[in-house]
C-alpha cells in the first residue's frame, strides 16, 4: 500500500508538472506572438508613414507664393514663385531668389526652377539674371524624393548642361554627368526658426560626387523651413532686408569714452583740490553713406503683393487713377525678369484724377538725425501728366505725418531716373510716388538711400 501510494503520488506529481510546463510553453508561445505582432505593427505603422507622406504637400508649387529666408550675419533671401515654364520633366515653377547681404556689399539676383515628377520634387534649371549663364538638369535634380523613408538612400543621376560662361573657361556649353546621394534622416522632427516651430517636416541630408554636404528641412504646408538659404522668417509676406536686418543683427552701440582732465597741482592748503569729473565724449551716428535702405524692382502681382499702398484720388480728393501691373518688352531697363519681360507699374489719369503710392507703409525707412534720404525711381510718360515724387515722415506708431518734402517733375518720353531728397524730423520715413493727369507715367524701379546731411 505504501508502495502504491508513493507511486500513485509520483505520477500526480509528474503529472502536475507536465501541466505547468505545457501553460509555461503556452505562456510564452503567447508572449512571442504578441512580440512579433507588436514589431510587425510597428514596421507596418512606419511604412504606412511613409505611404502616406505625399512630398508634393512639403514642397509647394504655387504662383503668388512668397518665403523670406535669414542667413544671421551674412544676408536676407526673399524668394517668389513668379510664373510657370514648360520643361520636358513637365511643369516648372520659376522661383526667383533675391539675395541681400549685410556687409551691403549688394544683392544677387537668381532663378530656380522646380517642379513635380515621377520620382519626386526636383529642379528643373538654375539660372543668374546678372549674367547670360543657366545649368539645365535632366530629368531633374532630385530635392525630395517619393515615398520618403528614414534610412533608404535614394541615388539621383542626372545630366547637367552649362549653358554660358560663369566663371570664363569652366564648364562653358558643357555637358556632364551629375551623381547626388538624398537620404531622408527624420520624419516629424520638431524644428524651431524664427518663424515659428514647425513639427510635421521631412528632414533631407544630400551629398554629390564634388563633396558637397547638405542638410534641408521641409514643413507640410510650408516648404523649406531650414537649410542652405538660412531659416525662414516670414510666409507671403513681403519682409523688406532693413527690417530682417534691425531684427537679428545685433545693435552695435558706442560706449562713451571717458576723457581725463589733468589733477591740478595742490595748494598748500589743508585740503587737497578735488579733480574735475570726467567728461564723456559724445556719440555719433554711425556713417552708412550710399546705404541701400529699400528698393523695389516691380514684380509680377498686384500693389499688395508688391508692398504698394494706394490712396485713391491722393489726399487731395480727385477721381482715382488707372492702375495695373504689366510686362514689358522693353528691356533696356535693369529690372529684367527671367523670360526677359520687365515688369513695370503704369497709372493713367484723366483731367482731375490721379493716386498717390506709398512703398513700404506698414514698416517705415528708419533713418538717423544726421541723415538724408534720396529717393530715385526709374520713370517716363506723357508729358502733359505731373509726378511727385518724395518722402512723407511716419512717427513712432507708424502714422504718417504732414511733415513730408518731394520733387514735382513732367516724365519724358524715354526712360530717366528721377531723385527727390528729403530730411526727416521723426527719423522713420515712407517714399512716395504720386501722379496727377491727364496723361499716363511708367514706372520701373524704385529705390531709397540714405546720405550724409552734409553731402551735395
């Protein structure tokens, strides 16, 4: 009996433990199926991502559409989709860069055009407005590729053709292979610049066979937000450079220097005569002659879309003026645009009509007390219409003023720049255009310096 108990007890005992095993086994079977399906939606919630990423929204291409870049303590980019061209990759969106850097050593003024394709955003062309040079990329050179995925580098081929001469004897009329490496570093970075703090971007690291190493990033919605042109600052906003310039570059100011008056030699007097005070030397304003402070070339688009403010019927009260943007193929003027038209501001007025134009009103020309300012503006017409052209002061809030000094003229038929001068009493400034008919006045470009009072 015992015999048997024991063996009746072994067996329930081996038993219970064959149980325990099979529920362990069970146990981790689960655990293991459960890891897979976790790494597996995991993967899938990663791909799915990135399917459902269309780069087209991170890249918008769009006429009219307007971003300003800051590159801090080298210059100020604005960039504007001005029209569209047909490529054989398909449409292409022409984005002209104005590029405006601090040590007003000038500005550059250049082409990119860009467009949708099969493997994704590229560029089409690249092209310098101040010299009869482009580089044309077939198909494309790549900017954003589809289906973007952290990790998958994506080798971009292309044929690069030279047409002109940019630096004399390199790569003129020449074509050549081009080999680009684009790899996609991260997706929904959060992203910080002046313009904001951006958290659904695609972030591009791009290296090509001349060493060149870049890093973009784009934000839907958006587009480029930070990279090789700096860090954007505005959206559709026309942000004059001064403006960029007064809000990031540091203010430079003049600490007084103390002049030492000499000790007197001491009396023989009980008490010593005390040494004058110090006298600080005074301060200046800094020279900044021939300085650049606002210029206007006319581009394509409405006044709005140009910083223009009309007054109807100027503050006189007359009938308003025609007014319309237009293209012109004169191009004997500076400003030229990429298809060779030049954009140009007409105003036709009748007897008793006319409007006055503001440039820049909603951020006057700040100017220092020992300055004047020149205005100069490209202009011709019918020589029977009357145009001012000036200067009106703003005062800290930015209210005009009556205080304001311009120069009256009759255009001529052919093309002349007119400069009128002006001093201000408040130190914050607003240029203006204005004509009276009948007649009709053209004008190109438009253009604001500041002097030195003492300078004829």
């Amino acid at each position: 009996m015992v015999f048997l108990t024991i063996k009746y007890c072994t067996k329930k005992t081996l038993e219970k433990s064959e149980t325990e095993d099979y529920i362990m086994n069970m146990i981790q079977k689960i655990i293991l199926a459960l890891f897979v399906l976790v790494v597996f939606a995991a993967v899938s919630a990663v791909d799915v991502k990135a399917a459902e990423i269309n780069v087209n929204d991170y890249f918008p291409l769009e006429v009219g559409r307007m971003w300003t870049y800051v590159a801090p303590g080298y210059s100020v980019v604005q960039v504007t989709v001005i029209e569209t061209r047909d490529f054989p990759a398909g449409t292409g969106y022409v984005f002209q860069k104005n590029e405006f850097y601090f040590d007003n050593s000038g500005s550059e003024k250049t082409n990119r055009v860009y467009g949708r394709t099969s493997i994704g955003v590229g560029q089409f062309e690249y092209q310098r407005l101040d010299r009869e040079y482009s580089i044309i990329y077939s198909p494309c050179l790549l900017m954003l590729p589809v289906n973007p995925r952290v990790g998958s580098p994506v080798i971009n081929s292309v044929t690069v053709t030279h047409i002109g001469e940019l630096i004399p004897g390199e790569y003129a009329y020449l074509s050549r292979p081009w080999s680009q490496n684009i790899e996609v570093i991260g997706l929904g970075e959060t992203v910080v610049v002046p313009a904001g703090t951006f958290t659904d971007t695609i972030h591009i690291h791009i290296t090509n066979d001349e060493g060149d190493d870049s890093h973009s990033w784009y934000a839907k919605g958006v587009g480029l937000i930070k990279g090789g042109l700096g860090e954007l600052i505005a959206i559709n906003e026309l942000l004059p450079p001064f403006i960029v310039r007064a809000m990031l570059t540091p203010t430079v100011t003049v600490t007084p220097t103390a002049i030492a008056t000499a000790v007197p030699t001491p009396t023989p007097t009980p008490t010593n005569t005390p040494a004058p005070a110090l006298s600080p030397s005074p301060v200046h304003s800094p020279i900044r002659e021939g300085f650049m402070l606002y210029e206007n070339d006319i581009s394509n688009g409405d006044l709005a879309a140009n910083g223009i403010t009309e007054v109807p019927g100027t503050f006189a009260g007359l009938a308003p003026a025609q007014i319309s943007i237009e293209s012109d193929g004169d191009v004997s003027t500076s400003a030229i645009n990429s298809s060779g038209q030049n954009y140009i501001l007409r105003l036709s007025a009748s007897e008793n009509s006319g409007s006055l134009l503001l440039f820049n009103l909603r951020w006057p020309l700040e100017v220092f007390s020992n300055e004047e300012v020149r205005v100069s503006v490209g202009v011709k017409g019918d020589a029977t219409a009357q145009i001012f052209i000036g200067a009106i002061d703003a005062d800290t809030n930015g209210n005009l003023t009556p205080v304001m000094e311009y120069l009256t003229t009759h255009p001529l038929r052919e093309w002349e720049t007119v400069t009128a001068s002006h001093q201000s009493r408040s130190n914050k400034v607003v240029p203006l255009i204005q004509v009276v008919g009948p007649g009709s006045v053209t004008i190109d470009k438009i253009q604001v310096r500041v002097v030195n009072k003492d300078t004829f």
